[in-house]
C-alpha cells in the first residue's frame, strides 16, 4: 500500500506548476502561507486532484510569543470548508520559547490540546476533517484516548502523530512502534495516521503510516543537492570539493543519476547549476517514491529509546 507524501512549504512557480501537474499533495500553514493557500484552492476549482492539509502554525506563533484565536480558525476552515481536505486540530504548545517548561506546562498541554480538539469537533462543518495531534514525550493515555473517540457515531477517522525532532530517527522510532501498538489494541486500529514533518521513506516500509509530509525537499535543493536512490547526493558546482559530490561517485553512479535526471527533461548540468531544478527532481523522486513504497506487514522490533 502506498502513503501519501504531503510537500509542505512553497518555493518557485516551477515547483508548483510541477505538483499541481503530479496532482500531488501539499500542507500549508494557516499562519506562514496567508498568501499561497488561495493560489491552491483556485488550482483545486482548476482541476487540481491532489490533497491540501492544512497545518494550523501553533509552533510557529508559539516561538514568536503568541497564540492563535481557536474560533478564527475554525471560522476560516468552515468558510473554506470546500476546498480544504484536511486540517491538523490547534495543539497546544507547552511554556514559553527559550525557556525550561515545568512539569505543570507538560503535564497540561496534552489536556489543553484534547479540549481544542473538542471544542472544534463541536464547531467545525466537517469535524471528519479534523486530524488530532499526539506528541512524542505525551502520555500514551491521550493516544488511546484520542484513536477511541467517536464523531457522530463513527471512531475518529484521522489522526496525527508529532515526533521530537531534536532526537534521532532511531529514537524516534522506538516512539513510532509504541504508537502503532497502542493503536492495534484500540477499538479503532484501522485508524489513518499521519506522521508530521517527516521524510524518511524507510519509516514508511516499517510502520503502517497513511501519509507524512516534510521540507526536505526544499532544503536539500537549496544546498545542492537532490535525493537519489543513492541517498541525498550533492551535486552544486559551489559543493564541488565536497567529498559527497556526485563529482566523486563512480561513473556508474554518475550515469544512473544522469538517466534519472533526463527521464524528468532536466539535465545533470541544470541541477548543478541551479537549484529551481534540483527542487523539481526532488518533488518527481519523493512523489514517485510515495507511490512505490510500502509498508512490508510487520513492523520491527525496536528498543524504547524515549
């Protein structure tokens, strides 16, 4: 079974042309994308097939030092009710930014999170939108809480789950697997999981997830590089002397990548040179790896490293 890869952020037009012709996915944010989400509700009335997950920006404002009006949001989702798939619950992000939060500020943020969640299940046009959050580091008690929820008769259909990103993938693996297994002994097993901000394809083959979205494929065009089935290979001139330039692969290596390229009407030399092109190498790869990867059917046995 396939997932589904959501491209969160936004770059050049010719990235966007590329998506919208893929009928690719794409989260947007609420609060950093004001003014790219009417672009894509006009491609959606355009014939535009791909799905739009709306992320509600609370880290964003949260390290700002602010905080978003839950009821303006749920005005704005219920006014764009028709073009918005889905949309992530407002979470609510524990302390102050650049501050140690106390035991009180964790403890709470689960509970305060739970009762946005509920607060807009009971405002939304179409709370079956909605996709609730849990955080790597919460109570797995809110997990099961949120996986055995019911709208209108029917179990929560969608949910979200946040690793910490500033622990490894292997750590947060570990979370992934508990999880999962929380999730199998629930009354709703079945139930669609997103996983938020991230790329790596290998946890797709390991967990049943439906879908994860990520910035890498911005990031690494913007410092020279391009995913490869080789990994993230570098292939900036500027990067040159860099010892993983495809400069210093193999021949072989480098003619397979070459081959990729053109399959896609890009050249080897147009992703060195300019990064629009490598951006749309990574847009075709993650899309077309979206589609090819699977989850094997068994998930792994992994250490608790959390």
């Amino acid at each position: 079974m396939a997932f589904d890869f959501y491209f969160a952020g936004g770059q050049c037009q010719e990235t966007t042309d590329l998506i919208c012709k893929l009928n690719g996915n794409v989260l947007k944010s609420y609060v950093n994308d004001t003014k790219e989400i009417p672009k894509w509700f006009e491609y959606k009335k355009q014939g535009w097939q791909g799905k739009l997950l709306i992320d509600n920006g609370a880290f964003t404002v949260h390290r700002k030092g602010g905080s978003i009006n839950i009821d303006e949001y749920i005005e704005w989702l219920n006014t764009n009710n028709d073009t918005i798939d889905y949309a992530i619950a407002l979470d609510h992000i524990p302390g102050v930014w650049g501050t140690k939060r106390t035991y009180e500020e964790l403890r709470d943020a689960p509970i305060k999170t739970w009762e946005n969640y509920l607060y807009m299940v009971d405002k939304c046009t179409n709370p079956e939108k909605l996709l609730p959050v849990f955080h790597q580091g919460e109570d797995f008690k809110y997990l099961t809480q949120i996986v055995n929820f019911k709208i209108k008769g029917n179990y929560v259909p969608y949910i979200c789950i946040s690793g910490n990103k500033e622990l490894t993938n292997t750590q947060r693996e570990g979370w992934y697997l508990e999880c999962f297994n929380v999730i199998k002994k629930s009354n709703n097993p079945n139930v669609k999981v997103h996983c938020l901000g991230s790329a790596t394809l290998s946890n797709a083959v390991k967990f049943p997830m439906t879908s994860m979205d990520a910035t890498s494929w911005i990031m690494t065009g913007a410092t020279g590089g391009i995913f490869t089935d080789y990994g993230a290979v570098q292939v900036s001139k500027e990067s040159i002397a860099d010892k993983d330039n495809i400069a210093h692969f193999p021949k072989e290596v480098q003619e397979n990548i070459n081959k990729y390229c053109n399959k896609h009407g890009i050249t080897l030399e147009q992703v060195q040179d300019n990064y629009k092109y490598r951006m749309m190498i990574n847009v075709n790869y993650l899309y077309e790896k979206s589609k090819s990867t699977s989850y094997i059917g068994k998930m792994p046995k992994i250490n608790k490293l959390f």
